[in-house]
C-alpha cells in the first residue's frame, strides 16, 4: 500500500503544530517545530496571506490526514463510511480514524509514533484476537483483543516495553496490560477523549462543497 515516505517534519511545520510522528524526537529540542517555526519552503518566513474558508477546511483535513498517516483516497473512503453511519459525521470520522490497528497499537503505548505502531504492525509482531494481523488500516472493534505476539516479545525494544511504558497514562476507552504486553478495546471514543487539535466540521464543510 502506498504511504508518504517524506520528510515527516516537513508536515508538522506546514501546519504549524506538532504531529507527533517522530516519537522522542517530538519533545526534545531538535524537533523541527520547535526549531524552526514557519512553513517548509523559499518564502516559509514570508508574510502569511489569511488563508479562504477553502483554505481553512483544507488545512483541518490535511492536518487529520496526516496525523493518522492516511493517504487521499483511504481518507475520502473513511469520511463516505463516516457519512453512512448514524451520527455526527465528523465525530464518526475521527473514531473510525482511532479504530485503525497502527493507532491503537500508539494509543497502548506499545509504539512511541503512529508511524512506528505502522512499522511493528506490518512486521507482523501483533495479533488481534490471537490471529497475526500486519494491516495497518485495519479497522478494530469493541471487546477486540490486542497483543503483541509471543515469538516478538523477546525481540528488540519489545524486552524493555513494559518499563518504558510504566508512566503512561491509559485511555478509559481502552485497558492495557503492560505486563502481558495486550490490551482491549472497550469502546469507541467520544470526541472529548480524542485529543486531536482538529475542527472535524471544517472537513465535512470541505467534502460537501
């Protein structure tokens, strides 16, 4: 499947917030953001023109999009099953955006960035209800079980998990077992537990035009 191979600091800085797609980096004070503050390119540093409202529905959806590492296509066919389902359309993006395995995996703290959680999944080191699952897009359901396997627990940065993963703080919508290295899904999660600094009607405003 196709995926943006990129400079990822280059993303954070064209929308001017941190995307946490580099993990430790992220918070150090090498982080591109932090360095260098205005956009990627010749003029970054120039004056700004206010941006249009389709300039502004563009940039919500862009900054979504690449959070979650999610390509155009893959993002218009998420927002169209999104519209299909009762509800808000925009909160119902977001949770399916949230029900991807990669960002379930980072939401356990078994993976620093969604980019890495997407790197472990298509290696093959997690199950899904005990059935190896390397699709990064994979859409997970409530009660669904998530563990790393057991042929990878003894791999690389899988040995020191647990420790590194000690102080991080839990989602309610899911349960963790940080000795076992797996987690449950319990629920979808509502707007307020998913701290994405995105305007989710701007993008609904932007596929409706």
């Amino acid at each position: 499947m196709a995926r943006y191979t990129g400079p990822v600091c280059r993303q954070c800085r064209r929308e001017g917030l941190k995307l946490y797609l580099k993990g430790e980096r992220c918070y150090t004070e090498k982080c591109g953001v932090s360095r260098r503050g205005y956009v990627p390119g010749q003029h970054g540093k120039g004056r700004r023109a206010k941006p249009s409202e389709y300039g502004l529905q563009l940039r919500e959806k862009q900054k979504a999009r690449r959070t979650y590492g999610v390509l155009e296509s893959q993002f218009r066919n998420y927002f169209s099953e999104a519209d299909r389902r009762k509800g808000i359309t925009g909160e119902n993006l977001l949770q399916i955006l949230e029900s991807r395995l990669d960002n379930i995996v980072y939401r356990m703290g078994f993976a620093l960035s969604r980019p890495e959680a997407r790197q472990m999944v298509k290696h093959g080191h997690f199950s899904v209800n005990g059935r190896k699952t390397t699709i990064p897009s994979f859409l997970v359901r409530p009660d669904d079980v998530v563990a790393v396997r057991e042929n990878s627990r003894d791999k690389g940065r899988f040995k020191d998990l647990a420790e590194l993963t000690k102080n991080q703080g839990n989602m309610e919508w899911l349960e963790v077992d940080r000795e076992s290295l797996s987690g449950r899904v319990l629920r979808l999660p509502n707007r307020q537990e998913i701290d994405l600094p995105v305007a989710e009607h701007l993008i609904v405003e932007l596929y409706s035009r």
